[in-house]
C-alpha cells in the first residue's frame, strides 16, 4: 500500500528547496571555532554571522536572524585588525625602521605576512593565517594560456599586474637579505617569489580602506590599507549597499547595511560600482548579472571600421585622443555608451562636416548621415565582438578538456566571457531597433 506523503511530504521538500538556497554552515569547523575564540580574545562578540558553504559564491557569511536595511552588520575592534602598526610593533619594527632607503606600507604588511606564515604554530596570527586562502585568481596569477584568453583590455591589465609584481620582488630582495638574523634558513627560501604573490594578492584583495598618518619609516605611498579577519569572509554582490569606516567612538571597523537579508541568506557586502573585468583583476571572481559591467572597444578595433584613405581621419583621431575619447569606450546592458558614440560619430564626419568637431563632442546632432552612420558602425562593432567571443568561448571548451590543472581559472574565463556575451547580444538588439527608428 503506498504511503499517503500528506503534509510531511510537502513540508520536506519545502525544506529541502530552503536548503538549496541557503549555505551549509561551517561553525563547526576546527579552523573556525580557532577563528572565534582568537577574536574573542581581541574583544570581538558576534552573534548573527556564521561562516558556511554557497552554492554559488563559495565560502562567506551566513545571517542566523533576519536583518534590517540601516542594521549594523558587523564591528570588529582595533585590536583584530592587521595594520602598518601591527608590523611595527613585532620583530619586523626595529629593521623597517633601520632600512634605507624606507619600505612601502604595503612592502612591510607582505612582509609581515610571509614572516607570520613562515612561524607557523609560533605565530600570534595563525588563526587567522589558517582561514585564508591558499591560492588565489586575480588576474597576475593566471597561467599565460588563461592570459591569453582575456579581452585585450584586461589583457594588458594583467600582464602588467604581474609585471608589477616581478618588480616589487625583484626590488624587495636587499631588504628580505637585511633580515636574515631573525632566521636560521636562508631568507632566500623564505621570500621566494609565490610567497611574495601570495602575500600581495592577499593584501589586494582583502584589505579594508584605512587611513594611516604617515610614519618617517615608510616610502610616501598612502598607507591605507588592514586586513579584518572575520570580516572579510563577506563576499560582494553589486546589488548591495553598505556604508563602512572605522569608527573613532568604539575604536572599531564598522559596516552598515541598506538592505534587508532574510534568516539563513547570505550576508553581502558592495566593494564598489566595479565591472567584471575590474572585479577579476583586483578580486579573482567574476558577478553574474552585474548591473556595472562592460565589453570594452579597443582603439585598434574601432579604427578598423574607418578607411585609410579619409584624408581627415588622422586628424579626427588626434581630435579624440587629445579629449580622451579613445579609452573607455564601451557597450553595456543598455546598449553602446554615449562616449562609444560620439567617437564613431567623430569618426564618421563627412569632409565638409568635419569643422563642426567641437559640437559633435559636445553631444550635437551633426546630420542624420552622420547619425546614421555611427550606429551602422556601432552595430559591425558589435557583431564582430560577439562572433570574436564566441570563438573564445569555443576555444575554453576544448582547452577544459585538455588541460585539467587549469580548469578552475579556465572556469573564471568562461564566466567573463559569457557575461560579456549576455551584453553584446543585449546591446546588438538595442542597436537593430534604434537602426530600424532611424
């Protein structure tokens, strides 16, 4: 005889529908009840986040009761905080202090950072240092075959991040050698470059801004930066809007939400207005649906649309380089941007509009030629970039078959990608219909 499922049924499986939205909770964890307690200790109480597993964002924090837009979210007091201070005031003070010429800020919190991670079980931090991160997937860190596969302008942004951070290295290596007497191995093992990386991207992409006053003993870039444990396993959503700064009253770093947050959800976090390929760059993760991102036209690919043989097109693009409208130029969720415009409006003026350039960038309607001409232009741009794309996203396919080592960051592409393409079909659609009204 079968089972009436009645009520229980349709209450399990509402349950279980529940479940698949919210995170699986990770309190329990060892490194995590280590986290609390050590935070505990520096005057840290929380009650309503605990850190669990999602679906889609991965490790972050979960709210264990409703909370209100205007509702404080966290406050984490000074003492957790790792700052310039905090390496001042270890074993590393005495040598930054002594070093000339002096080290950057954020130099001596990578420092530190490798020196605290080196200690191991001797380290006040090691709690701390436990929960984060091993690896990570900004953009500097990608292998050159994922480069490769970037749109050119977070291209060169990478390949310069990386350059970068080559350099810091390449720099660094007298000072890492000045601190060999608090070490019995070689500082050269220590300080090798992945331990240098891994302490950079960890700085880049979990700092909180802070404003430091500047200290004799550090170079003169903004000392700004420190690193909140706990609070910044908040993961980010574009959708969120959060007030955060560190409050002098309670000598604490404080965030405030705008939004609501249901029992059991997620607790997010806005690190910014960012787009993707800024997200991926500075952070390693990339926003589905975000409402700031972007495709970027590259100057080489929109000068491919205009003939050679214009008699004034080097001086049209002098014009637009000298207004910086080279740059930037996009289309987004609403079609091509109206910088975007106005350059392939430039671009198009017919030799006996070509004086009227000033007015064209000032947003003038010009001729319905000229008009014309500059949306037909905008939606061969677009097409072209959709069909280039798609052969990128085609080319990730067969390479996550071949290349297991590299899926994760192949996955982040492909993310990118496919969002870039969600934009372009959206804006080529906008384009057909502006076409058809003009």
């Amino acid at each position: 005889m079968k089972k009436s499922r009645g009520r229980t049924g349709r209450k399990r499986r509402r349950k279980h529908l529940k479940s698949s939205m919210d995170g699986v909770n990770c309190s329990h964890k060892l490194e995590y009840i280590k986290l609390k307690k050590w935070l505990k200790e520096r005057g840290f109480e929380d009650n309503y986040l605990r850190p669990a597993e999602f679906l889609e964002t991965g490790r972050g924090l979960m709210a264990t009761k409703a909370l209100q837009a205007g509702g404080l979210i966290i406050s984490l007091p000074e003492k957790c905080l790792l700052t310039t201070g905090t390496v001042l005031s270890s074993c590393l003070g005495g040598h930054i202090v002594k070093w000339k010429p002096p080290v950057s800020p954020l130099l001596a919190l990578c420092t530190f950072l490798i020196v605290e991670k080196h200690a191991g079980e001797k380290s006040p931090w090691k709690p701390y240092l436990d929960v984060l991160p091993k690896t990570y997937t900004c953009a500097a860190c990608l292998e050159p075959d994922v480069i490769n596969l970037l749109p050119k302008p977070l291209k060169k942004k990478a390949q310069e991040q990386k350059m970068m951070i080559q350099e810091l290295f390449r720099s660094s290596k007298a000072f890492f050698s000045s601190l060999q007497p608090l070490f019995a191995e070689n500082t050269g093992i220590i300080f090798n470059y992945s331990a240098l990386e891994w302490a950079w991207c960890t700085i880049n992409t979990r700092t909180i801004y802070m404003k430091h006053a500047h200290r004799e003993c550090f170079s003169l870039e903004p000392d700004v930066y420190a690193l909140a444990p706990y609070l910044d396993l908040l993961n980010h959503s574009p959708n969120v809007q959060v007030k955060a700064a560190f409050n002098e009253q309670t000598r604490s770093y404080e965030i405030w939400t705008n939004s609501q947050c249901k029992k059991y959800q997620e607790v997010f976090i806005c690190y910014g207005p960012h787009d993707n390929q800024r997200l991926l760059l500075e952070y390693g993760f990339v926003a589905m649906d975000n409402p700031h991102s972007s495709v970027y036209v590259s100057p080489d690919t929109l000068l491919k649309y205009f003939s050679p043989l214009d008699k004034q097109r080097k001086a049209k693009v002098s014009i637009l380089k000298d207004h910086d409208f080279l740059e930037n130029l996009t289309f987004g969720w609403d079609g091509p941007s109206w910088r975007l415009l106005t350059a392939l409006k430039v671009l198009s003026l017919g030799a006996e509009e070509f004086a009227c350039w000033r007015r064209t960038l000032l947003g003038d309607v010009i001729s319905a030629r000229n008009e014309q001409q500059a949306l037909g232009t905008a939606a061969k741009i677009c097409h072209f970039l959709i069909e280039e794309t798609q052969h990128v996203l085609l080319q990730i396919s067969q390479l996550k078959r071949d290349k297991e080592n590299l899926k994760t960051h192949l996955a982040l592409v492909e993310m990118l990608r496919s969002e870039d393409l969600k934009i372009l079909q959206k804006s080529a659609e906008i384009l057909c219909n502006l076409n058809l009204a003009t």
